[in-house]
C-alpha cells in the first residue's frame, strides 16, 4: 500500500524494512510479538470478553468517525 500512495507521487518505492522503521519514528505506536497460535487455548477463550472487546473497537470508531478503507492490520512475516 506504501508503494502505491508512493507511486501516485513519483516517489521512490519503500525498502524491506520501511514498517519497522516508520513504527521507531512513532512515540505512539507499539508493537508486539506474535507467537503461533494455540487451538487449545482458543477454546478456553470467553466469548464474552471477546464481545466487549469489539463493542470497545466499534464505540471507538463510532466516536472518532473512522472510516473502515482507514482500517488497517500489518502483519510480519514469521521469519
């Protein structure tokens, strides 16, 4: 996606490591390491957690008018 808000202004492409390295430029901004998930811990998973957790995310958007093409998850590849 980078590339293409790049490319519209005649810009040279992002390297490998360009989301790492927006990320240290962000003070707010934090990352966190995924580990593979675990089925067996998926079942324990309270779905009623889940669902606040949701209603949270979806009162936040509601309060702040973020649009959904604004929405966006990255992930890193397992290396």
């Amino acid at each position: 996606m980078a590339n293409r808000l790049l490319a519209d202004r005649d810009a040279s492409p992002v390297g490998k490591r360009w989301a790492i390295n927006f990320v240290k430029r962000q003070p707010d901004l934090k990352t966190r390491f995924q580990r593979r998930y675990d089925y067996q811990r998926a079942r324990c998973e309270d779905p009623t957690v889940l669902r606040d957790w949701f209603r949270l995310v979806q009162n936040t958007i509601a309060k702040y008018g973020i649009r959904s093409n604004d929405i966006w998850n990255f992930e890193r590849p397992a290396l």
